[in-house]
C-alpha cells in the first residue's frame, strides 16, 4: 500500500461525481471498520495526552512559568497508522472526516503545544553561536526560500494604494484600485492611512527593545500559558509533532479588542511606553480596518458598512513577531506558509524585509519601501474550507496497488490570529485494482472559519503569505488581525447571490464555531475539565446544493451532541453515506 502525506490538493471546480460502486454489504462495512479503529484508538491517545497536559499544567502554572513542565505533547502520526483493507479496493473513494482534534482559538493552538519548563526561545537559540539550525527547523526542499526556478519576468511587487486620508474625492478611484488588489493579490499596501508615522516607530521601538534589552528571565514573565483557552503573551512555536517543521520566530500575542480582552498588565512593563503605545496602535488600526472593509465592499459592490455589519465587533490581536538572524536562512522559515483567519490583517513590518506573498505560484517580496506603508493581507483560506466540497483529482499511478492519500490541512497551516482549532481531513482513495489507471476523484471537506472570502462568495481571496529569515539583521513585524465577532453569523453578501451565482458557503455561527474548538472553554465561560460543550456542527448540519452527488449528510441531532473522541468517518460510495463513526 502507498501513501502520501500532507498533499495539499488546491480545489477544483465542482466536478461531475466519480462513478461510484455499490459496497458489497455490511461485512464489507464491518471491516473497513476495523481498520478505522487503529485510528479512533490512537485519537484516544492523543486525547489523553492533551488531558494530562491539561492536567499537568494546571499544577504547575499559575500564570507564571515558575516550574518545568514535564509532558509534552506528541501528536501521534495517526495518519500514517490507519489500516484500510486493501481488499477494499474496489471502493472508488473513502472519506473519512475527521473534525478536531482538541485545541484553542487564537494563536492557541502554538501556545496549547508550548513546552513548558524549559521554553526554548529562537533569540535564545541564535544567540549560542550556532552555525547550523536544529533539524526541526530544517524545512523540507519543497518548502524552503528561493528553490523556486528563476523567473525571466520582471520582478513583481504587490500593489499600493495611496487612501489620501480618504479624501471622498478620490473614493471611487481608491476603490476600484483595492478591488483589483484584492482580485489579483489578496494583499497591498496603503499609504496616507491615516496612522501617525510616530506611531508606527513607535510600536516596532518598543516591540524591539523588548526583544533586544529585555533579559531573557524578564521576557519568560510572560510567556503564553499554555492552559489558557486565550493564550496571550511571549511565545514560540513548538509544537512538536514527528514532522512538524518549526519556525524561526519569537512572537509576542496582545488582545486588544474588545476592550473587555484588554487586559495591559499583561503586556511587557518594558519599555515604559510599551503598553500605551500598543493600546494606541491598536485602536488606530482598528479604525483602519473598519475603513478598509467600508472600500473592500464598496469594491464589490456592496453597501459601504456590509462587511463591517457582518463582520460585526471586531475581536483584534497584535502579534509582534521577532525573527532572530538564523545561520542558515536558505533552509529555514521565520513562518511558514499560511494565509490569516478572520478578516483583514494589518502589517507593519521594519526595512529588514522577509514578508513573501504567493502569486501565481511565487513567492514575490514584500518589502517596506516607505516607513508609512502598512501592508494588508485579506484573510481567511485560500483553499476550500467553512465546510465548502472540493474535487481534487488524483491518478493513482500504480495499477496494482491500492493508493491512500492522506491529505492534512490545517495543521501549522493556519498561523493568522484565529488558528481556530485543528482541522484534519483525511482523504483516502483506494483502488483501482481492478481496473486501468484512472483519475480518481476524491472529495475534501474542510472545517475553518469564515470570513472574508465567505462574505465576498469566494471572490476576493485571502492571501498566501510567509516570512524568511536571514543571517545578518534580526527582523521585527507587527500583525494585527481582526477577526469576526463571534455572535455573527457568516454567509456570503446576499447582494452578490443570484440565480446564475449560488451561494458558495454555508452559514456559520463564527462563535459557536470558535467556541466548540475553544480547549474546553468559551469566551468568558470556564468549563471544568477541560471539555467540548458544544461541538461545530453549523457548517455540516446545512448542506449546500451541490453538483457534487454524495455530499456530507447533515448531521443528526443537536448542536451540543458530542461526537465520539471528536471523530466522525463517512464512507461515501454509491452515492449514500454510511457514518462509520464508532
Ligand atoms: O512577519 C511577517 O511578515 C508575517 C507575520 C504573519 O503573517 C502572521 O503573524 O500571521
Ligand atoms: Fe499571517
């Protein structure tokens, strides 16, 4: 049997449905279950290796790092383990769903999988003289900066819109260029926003003096608690899996909207203006936002507050993110390719340079080239999600050989604020053994959160964006991420729905989602035990028309029903669904 993992299959269009096979019966179900099983047991590990973490780290930490932390958390390569009956492989595709795992919201999940004790801090890390960067930060070829061929064509650079303090003279001229941004980038920059250049010195100032002159005891004073439902503060990313690929940054998370979540005690004391001048940045830019999504629906047409009214309050964090000099950048990344959840991500960033956008397939610089540009990444997926079906085609190239390929997202994909839980869809496709090679089609359904391209129907994408490193200059960036209120409900503009343009995403709840991923809390709800309460149902228990002939079945029963370890499979062939949930 052949396997692949972490292919990343890019969506299709809906495509006609695979012709499909009857299951020959029970036996045949009862035995694809079995082999389910290794996988539902190793959940099971992984479940109690979170509730020991819980556990552990309930004890020992009560907001300070003050004692090591023993367990770590391991994610089993449950992938890998699950055993298909290869004799079932006359079935034409196999879906298996798995939704969740456990995690948090915001940047919860690195914070969730932080290892206490003995934090390892990347500044640290660079700081010991290393000429060589730890295996774990080795990415693979595939992935790492600058492997992509040369491009004859001139070099590219992301928009920039000059807002002119929006002057109302220029609003319509303003908008059209953010509409083509948006269509062609999903990223650019704007000047004449409004934000004091003051301002904007000031928040990378502090932001680097709290990396550069804070000793390193002082800074481990706020390292993100990594029990916390909302992890805020000083972190890395280390989680740590088998093949979990790190970055090479330093980050420290702020929450900043709504008010209630402001909380500055527990932002550095250091420098002395640090707090203030993070409160103020963060009110600035939230001011910004607000006045982009007004030229961000305008552009498409909508009404100016749409997608501010849809969005609804904004729920903002500030990541400053401090990529140390890393001794050998042509193998690392300072952050991994991801694209923002939410809705708009605002960046500021020094003239060091790092920040990469994908377009067209390459990875184009985004460098600052005026201390006043800010650069504004459209969040949300790039690829399928918020429950929407894709058809990717896979040839198996083997005749006769059964194939499985195992595709993962979500996990270290989705690094904007809202890395909203940990999605995992595991697309298996079995055969042809019987028959000649042929393309097999295999469904995805993907679970994240919506946002602005659910609100724009798919229209406007968010963009794909990355950050490497260099040997010589420590380089320092500040996101701010604003993210949908959570009482809202998300769907597409019904201005941009018509009969000819159905709707491309289902309605979500964003907060009942957020929630049900939220580590055994809600926002302002403590929840002993660390528990699901309610789990994400809103985006399978609506089905989308589709041409796609065997979508996911709604789900039964309630929203607060529980789901077995958070697992659910679907084998779909024959056009009905048989829930292989045990
Ligand atoms: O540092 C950068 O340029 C990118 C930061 C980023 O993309 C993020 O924090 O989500
Ligand atoms: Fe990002």
């Amino acid at each position: 049997m052949k396997y692949s993992i972490g292919a990343e299959g890019r969506p299709h269009e809906y495509g006609s449905t695979s012709q499909e096979r009857p299951l020959r019966g029970q036996g045949e179900i009862l035995r694809l279950r079995k082999g389910l099983e290794e996988f539902l047991r190793r959940n099971r590990i992984y479940k109690e290796e979170q509730r020991k973490l819980r556990a552990a780290a309930r004890k020992t930490n009560e907001g300070v790092v003050s004692e090591p932390l023993e367990r770590k958390v391991r994610i089993p390569r449950v992938m890998k383990q699950i055993a298909i009956q290869p004799s079932l492989g006359y079935i034409d595709f196999l879906e298996l769903n798995i939704v969740a795992i456990a995690t948090a919201t915001g940047c919860r999940f690195r914070s969730t999988m932080e290892v206490a004790g003995e934090p390892i801090r990347i500044q640290s890390l660079a700081q010991s003289g290393l000429t060589q960067v730890p295996p774990q930060y080795i990415q693979p070829p595939h992935h790492r900066p600058n492997n992509s061929s040369p491009s004859h064509s001139p070099p590219k650079t992301i928009p920039t819109v000059d807002l002119s303090g929006f002057d109302p003279t220029r609003r319509f001229s303003v908008r059209e260029s953010i509409g083509r941004a948006c269509l062609d980038w999903g990223a650019f920059h704007v000047t004449g926003h409004g934000i004091p250049t003051d301002l904007l010195r000031a928040i990378k100032r502090v932001g680097l003096t709290f990396f550069n002159d804070c000793p390193a005891s002082d800074k481990l004073r706020y390292a993100c608690d990594p029990t916390a439902s909302a992890s805020e503060g000083y972190g890395s990313w280390m989680l740590e899996r088998d093949d979990t690929v790190l970055d090479w940054r330093d980050y420290f998370d702020h929450h900043t909207l709504p008010l209630s979540r402001r909380d500055p005690t527990r932002w550095p004391h250091f420098p002395e203006e640090y707090r203030r001048v993070v409160a103020e940045y963060a009110d600035r830019a939230s001011a910004l936002a607000r006045e982009l999504l007004g030229l961000l629906s305008e552009s498409l047409g909508l009404p100016t507050r749409c997608m501010e009214e849809k969005v609804g309050e904004f729920y903002q964090n500030i990541t400053i993110s401090y990529y140390p000099p890393c001794p050998q950048p042509e193998l690392t990344l300072g952050l991994q390719a991801h694209s923002d959840m939410g809705s708009i991500t605002l960046l500021v960033q020094d003239d060091v340079g790092g920040l990469e956008v994908l377009k067209d397939g390459e990875w184009v610089g985004v460098n600052s080239f005026d201390e006043d540009a800010i650069v504004v990444l459209l969040a949300d997926q790039t690829e399928g999600f918020a429950g929407e079906e894709t058809e990717n085609e896979i040839v198996n190239p083997n005749v006769s050989e059964p194939m499985v390929e195992l595709g993962q997202f979500g996990l270290g994909l989705k690094l904007g604020s809202m890395l909203c839980g940990l999605g995992w869809g595991l697309r298996v496709v079995m055969g042809p053994t019987r028959n000649p090679p042929q393309t097999l089609r295999a469904r995805e359904s993907r679970y994240f959160l919506p946002g602005l391209q659910i609100i724009s129907n798919g229209k406007y994408k968010s963009a794909e964006h990355r950050a490497i490193t260099n040997s010589s200059r420590a380089r320092l960036s500040v996101a701010t991420f604003h993210d949908p209120a959570k009482t809202v409900k998300i769907s597409p503009a019904s201005q941009l729905i018509s009969e000819f343009v159905p709707p491309r995403f289902r309605e979500v709840v964003y907060g009942d989602y957020v929630s049900s991923w939220c580590y055994g809390r809600k926002y302002g709800e403590h929840v002993e035990g660390g528990q699901h309460d309610t789990w994400p149902q809103p985006l399978l228990a609506k089905q989308q028309p589709s041409t796609s002939g065997t979508p996911f079945p709604p789900v039964e029963g309630s929203p607060s029903k529980k789901p077995d370890l958070g697992c659910r499979f679907h084998l779909t062939s024959t056009g009905r669904t048989v829930d292989l949930t045990a």
